[in-house]
C-alpha cells in the first residue's frame, strides 16, 4: 500500500456521495442506489402522498435520513443516528414546526429523571448534543438535529432524536421549510 489511509467516517461520506447521486441525473441515481444493499431502496411515494413543502423520511432500520424536495429536483441521502430503545422511537407522520441555528439544548423531564445530573440547559457550542441546526417537530422533545460527537451517527446513541452530521443537517437545514412533512420508520 502507499500509505492512503481512509477513516470511516470519510468512507462513509464518499460512499453516500455516491449513493446520493451528487451531480448525478435522476436515472443514474436510480441505478446507482439500486446497487447499493446497505441502505433500502426508498421510493417517496411509499410513504407520503404528495411532496408538498418537500419530504423527510428518518429510517430507523436502515439509520438513514432521505429528503426529497417538493418539485422531486432534489433528492438527499443522509447516515444518522437512531434512539437507543424501542420505547423511546416514536413513528409515524409530523413536520417540522421550527427551524434553530445555533440551538440550545434542555434535557427533557425523563432524561432528567434518569439522571439528576444533568445541567438544566447547554447554549449552542461545541458541547450541545443539538449540534450547529435543529428541526423541531410537531411531536414535544422529537427533533432532527446535528451533532458534535461523530461516533453517534450510524449508531443507536439517542433519547428519540434523529442526529446526523453537523454537515449534513446544515445541508437539510438549507432545504427543509416549516411545514416539510416528516416521517418516521
């Protein structure tokens, strides 16, 4: 070998550009995404009924974050992190209510109760589990949001968020609008 050393995370990102289809036509995102195996083949149209303020759709299973804009001319692929637990994975149909740069974060009522110790709020910076963006969802405490600790994403690591890269939410930030519709599976 020469020397090349490619981390996880980098193999991770250059893999998804692929599978995202970055610069790619519609078609050839099509073909390219059908052989990839990792990640589901994921069509819209499975899960909403019209795109209308654009899509997100947070897939548990596969730990993967899909948005589709509203006129389909733009389609995303994200790696995230899942909730810890089944009881703390909340699915079905909201939006997102709100959108934060630079979110402080509060730990909910049970994250306190299961650990007292917990500060009462972090402003945003590098120590808040919210990351650089946040989407608040119509569902109290349920946010899709960034993170600093990188480890997380891919994993299970969450109280019921959905988290990805600082990034990648900055990328779905940009595109996403009070009102996108968003899924969980």
């Amino acid at each position: 070998m020469s020397g090349l050393t490619i981390g996880r995370r980098k193999l991770l990102g250059v893999s998804l550009a692929a599978v995202a289809g970055l610069a790619l036509p519609v078609p050839a995102l099509a073909q390219v995404r059908n052989n990839i195996s990792s990640f589901r083949n994921v069509d819209w149209r499975d899960h909403f009924t019209t795109l209308k303020n654009g899509a997100i759709l947070a897939d548990t299973q596969s730990r993967a974050v899909h948005f589709w804009s509203e006129d389909e001319s733009v389609y995303r692929l994200f790696p995230s992190s899942v909730p810890l637990t089944e009881d703390l994975t909340r699915r079905g149909l909201t939006e997102v209510v709100r959108k934060v740069d630079g979110p402080t974060w509060t730990p909910t009522p049970s994250m306190r109760e299961r650990d007292p110790s917990l500060p009462a709020m972090i402003p945003a910076g590098p120590e808040n589990p919210l990351g650089t963006h946040a989407l608040y969802l119509a569902w109290q405490y349920y946010r899709v949001h960034g993170t600093h600790d990188t480890r997380k994403i891919g994993r299970q690591s969450s109280d019921g968020c959905i988290g990805l890269y600082n990034e990648h939410i900055a990328e779905l930030f940009a595109f996403a609008k009070v009102g996108t519709q968003v899924r969980l599976i």
